[in-house]
C-alpha cells in the first residue's frame, strides 16, 4: 500500500469515476485501475463497485477513506516540513461560520499572508457543526465558529473571545418603540434564523419556552446572515444574531437592537485535531488568531 495507490483511490471517490480521476491526477487510466487493483489486493478486500451511475466505494472502502486521508496528508505534510526547514508552511484548509469570516477572519488572514509567506490559505464556510464533523473527519485543518463553550476528546478547541449576541427587529417593527420587551413579545415574533445548526438557536427557543398558544411564535430559516438582517429590516420577525455582524445596520438605523440579553453566553472559538497539536501552520494560524482578536477588541 503506497501513497499514489490512496491518492488514486480517493481521487475516485470524490469524482466517482475513473476517466475524470485519471484526468485530474494527470495519468492515463489504466495507471489509475492499476493502482486500485494493487491497493485492493494488499488488503484483501474490494473497496470500489461500478454501478450505472458511476463509482461508489464499498463498506470497506468507506472505513479506509478517513485513514487514506490521513496518510496522504500526512505524506505531502512530510515532504513539505523537509522543503520548508520547520518554517510554518502548506494549505491550510480552514472553515469558518459566516458571521466570523469578514468581521474576525479576514484580518486574520491578511496576518498570516504578511508574516507567514510560505503559508497558503483556503476559507470553507461551514456552520458550527459541519465545522466539528469536518476538522474530525481531516476535510478541515481547523475551524473557527460561534458557540457556548465545549470539549472534544479527539479536538483541541481554544475560546478566543466572547462573542456576544444581539436580538434584533427592524426599525419599524412593533417591538422597536418599547423600552423593555417580555418573554411573551417574543413568543409571538417570527424568528428568523440564519446560520443554521447553531447551538444558540435551540438555547434561545428553549429560554424563551412555549408560546401560551398553538399560533404563536413561527420560525423563518435561511442560513444566511445577510439573508436574515435584510429580512427583519423588512419588518419579518426578529433575529438572533452576533453583535459584531450588525454594526453597520444598527448604526445606519435599519435594525433596532432589543432591550433583552440570552441568559448564556456564546464565545468566537478555534478548534483542530489533537493529533495536530504541534504543526507549524496550526500553531502560527492559532497563536495568531488570538493577537488579532484582541488588537480588534482593544479598537472596538
């Protein structure tokens, strides 16, 4: 079993052919059928079945796929840390909720791109639990998100900050000209959900408990910050939103910010395999992470 045997089997199985594998791998396909030939014969099972509409693994092939990652990860980290003389160095495939990426990560990454020359960036946008599954399942190299704090026993997961949440309706909305709202007001408000999966959805419908009636409160879902704000500035509902993805619409007057604070608190943080703990590129992207939030907390 050898690196191009796995780097062609998983190439496979993300394309789900053999033609388009061998094309983006740059060799001809009988090198590529070769390869799986030899990689299923070493370990004594098959690991791909044709079907009509293509090329699926098997069930051992699906229980290799998270090793073959590993490997050819590994491999490639390898020759890149013997060309790189221990300078932090390579892609770093990193995900990021939505809300964080302009407003914490960019800054973040133009740091990177200024002091660390030899490291390359890639930005997925994922929510909070896709990050987790993704950093887990190797897809990730790290991920940052918005959460209340938790643990991972195979992860090694860093807060950053606090990252507060505001409650918003538009500037026309009913609830905007009161100087104090009840858990009842908001019972009965659309609430517009962006950013879907977010811990802190369930944990404001579970503070805010029941509405007294069968028609009262609805859910909007639309997994987009900007989606939902330009929603609620319509006069849909309210959203529950980080503060530091409203400044510009709270100053421009669009949304109003309601006189009610989550009973939990929700912090910006970093998470990354515990297997990983020392890589060069990990540890510049975290230990940067955390100067660049507080420069941006010192300005605010």
């Amino acid at each position: 079993m050898d690196t191009p045997q796995l780097e062609a089997f998983l190439e496979i199985v993300e394309v789900g052919s053999f033609t388009r594998a061998a094309a983006h791998l740059g060799v001809a396909q009988p090198s590529i059928t070769n390869r799986i030939k030899a990689l299923e014969r070493v370990l004594g099972v098959p690991l791909l079945e044709r079907l009509p509409q293509g090329v699926r693994p098997t069930e051992a092939g699906w229980a290799l796929v998270p090793y073959a990652r590993e490997i050819v990860g590994l491999t490639s980290r390898a020759r890149e840390a013997v060309r790189a003389h221990g300078e932090p160095h390579g892609l770093l495939n990193v995900g990021s909720v939505e809300s964080l990426t302009s407003h914490r990560l960019l800054p973040l990454i133009e740091h990177i791109y200024m002091r660390y020359p030899m490291i390359e960036v890639s930005v997925q946008s994922v929510d909070s639990s896709d990050a987790i599954s993704r950093v887990r399942d190797g897809r990730l190299d790290c991920a940052f998100f918005i959460d209340c704090p938790r643990t991972e026993d195979d992860l090694v997961t860093e807060t950053l900050c606090v990252e507060p949440l505001a409650l918003v309706v538009g500037a026309g909305h009913p609830l905007a000209e009161r100087d104090t709202v009840t858990v009842n007001d908001l019972q009965q408000t659309t609430l517009v959900r962006s950013e879907n999966h977010q811990t802190y959805h369930s944990l404001f419908v579970d503070a805010l408990g029941h509405p007294p009636h069968r028609q009262g409160r609805r859910g909007l879902n639309l997994g987009s910050i900007d989606a939902a704000k330009r929603s609620v500035a319509n006069g849909i509902g309210m959203a529950l939103l980080p503060a530091v993805a409203l400044e510009p619409e709270l100053s421009a007057g669009t949304l109003h910010r309601l006189a009610w604070d989550p009973p939990f608190d929700t912090y910006t943080q970093v998470t990354w395999r515990r297997n990983r703990t020392h890589h060069p590129a990990i540890v510049a992207v975290v230990s940067a992470a955390g100067k660049v939030i507080q420069e941006q907390l010192t300005v605010d």
